[in-house]
C-alpha cells in the first residue's frame, strides 16, 4: 500500500473486531453503513483499501508459522518467559488457553474477511467503470483471508449458501449475534472448496499487471488457486492453473545482485514477486495496537539480542532462531544458505560476549531473509516501522508448487521447474535432478525446505503433505541435548481456537478442535 490507508481506523461491522474486545455483543453503532455509503467509484475503492489493510496484520500468521516448524526455534529472553504463546507453539504444547498470537490470527483474519463481505453485500449498488475489478479484489481478499483461517484452523465458522449450483460463502458480513448460530463448514476440504469458488469468480476480471502494486493480480489469484488446490489434494486442477502462470510470462526468477537483495526494500516488487504484502515506515504505532502500524512487527523478532552492533543490521529480540538440521541441509555451494541464514557462531565463541545477547536455547543463527536493517527504520518506534515486505507468493513457490502438482498427477513438467529452481541456487545446472536421487516428489519437498524456509511455508507443508510427525521426530534425534523436545500428535495439525473466542461465542463444544 505504502500510503495511510484512509480506513485505518473504520472498523465496519465485523464479528471479533479486536483481541480487546471482550464482548462483541454489546457494539456501539458504527457510523459507516450500506445506507450512507457506496454512492460513489471513490467510496468502493475506500471500501476496498480498508479490506487490504488488515493484509498487514499477517505479520502474526507469518511469526508463528515460523515457530512452528521444524526448522526454527522460538528463542527469545532466555532469563524469562519471553511471548509464552511462541514457546508453546514453538514445542506444540499450545492449548486453547494460549492467546496472543494464535487469537490475533483469529480475530484479525475475521475482520478482514468481514470487510471484504461489507464491499461484496454492496456490489450491486450502484454501476460504474471499473467495479468489476474492485469486486474481483474483494473475492481475492476474502479468498486469502479464509484460506489463513483455514491453514491454522480447519473447517472454520462460515455462512454459506448455495449459488448457481455450488455452495458459496455468503456475500455479507457477519454481525453480533449470528455466532450463536453459526456452524463449522463440514470438513476443511469443504473450506478449501469455498476459497476455490472466490478465486474462480476473481480471476477473469483482474488484471494481468496493477498501477499499485498491493493490489491483487490474474497471475496472484491464480497461483493462490493453484496453491488452494495442493491443500486440498486436487493436483491435476493445480498443476492446470500452475502452468497458466509460469507460462505467463510476467514472472521471472531473478539473478545476481537482484539476487542478493531479494529480501531487501530494494528488491521489492520485482519480477519474482507474484504478490507482496505491503508494509512501510511511513506510521508507526504504539503498544496499544500493534496491528495498527503500517510497519513490519515480524522483522523485529528476528534480530540478534541487543547489545548488538553490527554496520548493517539492527538488534531484535532474538526469536526464530535456525536449528542445525536446517543449515546442514544446505549444501556448501548451495546460495541459498547465505540468503537465509544470518550465522553469528564464530562471533558468539569469542570471548566479548557483548556481540549479542543470548537467546534461550541459543543455535547463533538468525533468520537473514527477515533481518531488521538499520537503513529501514523511521523516526517512530522503530520495533513497529519497519518497512520489508513479506513475500507471500515468489515465482520460485510457483515453480516448486507446479513441480509438485505436476508429479502428483502424472505431468512432464515437473523435472524442469524443480532444476530452475536448483539452477539459480547453484549458479549452474550441475544439480539437476537424476533418478539417482530417489523420489522426484521428495526431492521437490526437500526443495521447498531450502527455497522457501524462514517464510512460514514449511509448518503448513509439512501437515499438509503427512510428514509432519516424522519431521519432529528427526528434529528430537538430532536436537542438542539440552534443548526441550517438540511433542507434535496428530491434533497439532491445526491450531486450537482460542479458548476466550469459544466462550464468547458459546461454540466450545460446537467449534473446539478436536484433542485440545
């Protein structure tokens, strides 16, 4: 977005508006309503920016998808009990007591798809050049947003109607009150289900390119489809959109020092970006409202304990921390571990133990692609501004999404997209992919660990594919001996709704996750 967005602070009737609000029954009327609004092009687009808005506020999704995987550990204050919630997630010991991050995903995704139900109840107002597109971006965004709800939380509450044949989440806002009624789809497949139908509706009327970059794109939707359908098992559906975008042409894995600085301000919003979420350090915010910056929270984490001086990068709080399994799964010539992995060890063995502070079940290796840089931060509270943008979808995700898709269902592609990816990690194609290998589909998971680790994929991956158990297992193997062990089960598949939502919600036994 990199503007103020003029909605900031309308919070248009959505149920669980805000982690503080306790009781969601008892509202004071909202100023802005279908009656005095979208009577012009300009109130849409309003409309419109509020619903991306809440985008920023996936800096949670991505911080605990982050902890929760095999590959990173929480760290933080090892003197304290530093964000319990992460340290729970972090050992899959999180219950639906645990607030904090796990509610902010709750209820913020909930908002956000509230707002894109409040400018889709209003698609038919009025006519006017252009609508179809901001509607289609509606039907993205509320694509997005469900899908986030359903990666951590199953078949989540929706309203949903059948239209033109097929079941469709209802264009309407949910309002205090309907989730006394309100029931979980059938099954998270079921979910999966309804996010396809929103994509399909988006994608013919958006736009291959954008004049701004937040805004959603044909090519974004469509690797969000493709992506929807690997969840739900649909290969040959995925592998059929996949191919739709890497043969686009608008996408391109870039080199050199556009490789370098992928994950830089300056490699923002270039030819591997399929879509970005937005951030900047233009407002900042305050403890009270975190999600209300425009800035970046999740970059915080990953920086180094202070004291740390370093000429580039700036001190964080020590979380995210690289185990050992993941750094050695990188070869030596392999580039991608240098992109991904901050390594502080030698410095930590010398005697100044002013380089940084240690972090609880400390490795000395940080989370590069998402390190604080100092000539981001802004003059406001600089934990809350800081300007990268989180890559949501890469062209190298697509490419290894449409590897997948395309092993899965029997293609002749697959080979191909998995060796271009391996071909800029190396420099070269002296890794390509030989049957000597074992599995082509391992192989492109083992791929997906290396590209994509530290961006919140791998948790999801892991579930999503049935590997997650053994995964945890390797790690307690081969985890220093004083660190905790993670003890992942079957019910950690997905996240437990928050205890506090359930009880507001008098849904404890009709939405409780199973096994918490």
């Amino acid at each position: 977005m990199k503007k103020i967005l003029k909605l900031k602070y309308v919070w248009v009737l959505f149920l669980f508006a805000t982690s503080s609000c306790d009781d969601f029954v008892e509202v004071e009327p909202i100023p802005i309503t279908s009656d005095n609004f979208f009577n012009t092009p300009e109130e849409y687009d309003d409309a419109l920016i509020g619903a991306y808005d809440l985008l920023q506020a996936t800096f949670w999704n991505v911080l605990t998808s982050v902890v929760a995987s095999d590959d990173f550990i929480a760290g933080g204050d090892a003197s304290s009990i530093d964000q319990p919630t992460l340290q729970n997630v972090n050992l899959m010991d999180h219950t639906p007591a645990d607030n904090n991050q796990i509610r902010d995903i709750w209820t913020l995704m909930n908002a956000g798809m509230n707002r894109t139900n409040f400018v889709l109840q209003n698609k038919n107002k009025i006519e006017f050049d252009g609508k179809d597109e901001i509607i289609a971006q509606a039907y993205f965004l509320r694509a997005y947003y469900t899908f986030e709800l359903a990666k951590f939380f199953g078949n989540v509450p929706l309203k949903v109607e059948e239209r033109n044949g097929v079941n469709r989440i209802v264009d309407i806002p949910v309002i205090p009150g309907e989730q006394f009624s309100m029931d979980r789809t059938e099954s998270v497949a079921a979910t999966y289900e309804l996010i396809e139908e929103d994509l399909k509706e988006a994608i013919p009327d958006l736009p291959i390119t954008q004049d701004l970059p937040y805004k959603a794109t044909k090519g974004a939707a469509q690797a969000l489809l493709g992506k929807v359908y690997l969840y739900n098992n649909k290969f040959t559906q995925a592998a059929t959109v996949l191919n739709e975008v890497v043969n686009s042409g608008q996408y391109s894995l870039v080199t050199g020092e556009d490789y370098a600085n992928l994950f830089t301000t300056a490699g923002e919003n270039g030819p591997e970006s399929v879509y970005e979420v937005q951030y900047t350090n233009v407002e900042g915010a305050g403890w009270g409202c975190i999600a209300c910056s425009e800035g970046n929270y999740f970059i915080q984490f990953n920086g180094p304990r202070s004291p740390f001086n370093d000429p580039i990068y700036a001190s964080g709080w020590g979380f995210n921390l690289v185990t050992p399994q993941l750094y050695d799964a990188f070869d030596d010539d392999d580039m991608r571990r240098d992109l991904t992995i901050f390594d502080l060890r030698d410095l930590a063995a010398l005697e100044d133990n002013s380089v940084y502070t240690p972090p609880n079940e400390d490795t000395g290796m940080y989370n590069h692609k998402y390190m604080p840089r100092k000539a981001d931060l802004g003059e406001s509270v600089a934990q809350l501004t800081h300007p990268q943008n989180y890559r949501a979808i890469r062209f190298a995700d697509v490419l290894l999404m449409a590897a997948e898709a395309e092993a899965q269902s029997g293609g002749s592609n697959a080979e191909s997209y998995l060796n271009q990816v391996r071909a800029r990690a190396y420099g070269n194609n002296s890794h390509d992919y030989t049957a000597a290998e074992g599995s082509l589909l391992d192989a492109i998971y083992a791929e997906r660990r290396k590209e994509l680790a530290g961006e919140g994929h791998r948790f999801f991956d892991l579930v999503r594919t049935d590997r997650a158990q053994g995964a945890f297992d390797d790690y307690n193997a081969t985890k220093p001996t004083d660190f905790d062990p993670v003890t992942y089960e079957s019910k950690n598949r997905i996240f437990p709704i928050p205890l506090v939502e359930l009880e507001l919600a008098q849904a404890v036994e009709r939405w409780g996750n199973p096994g918490y």
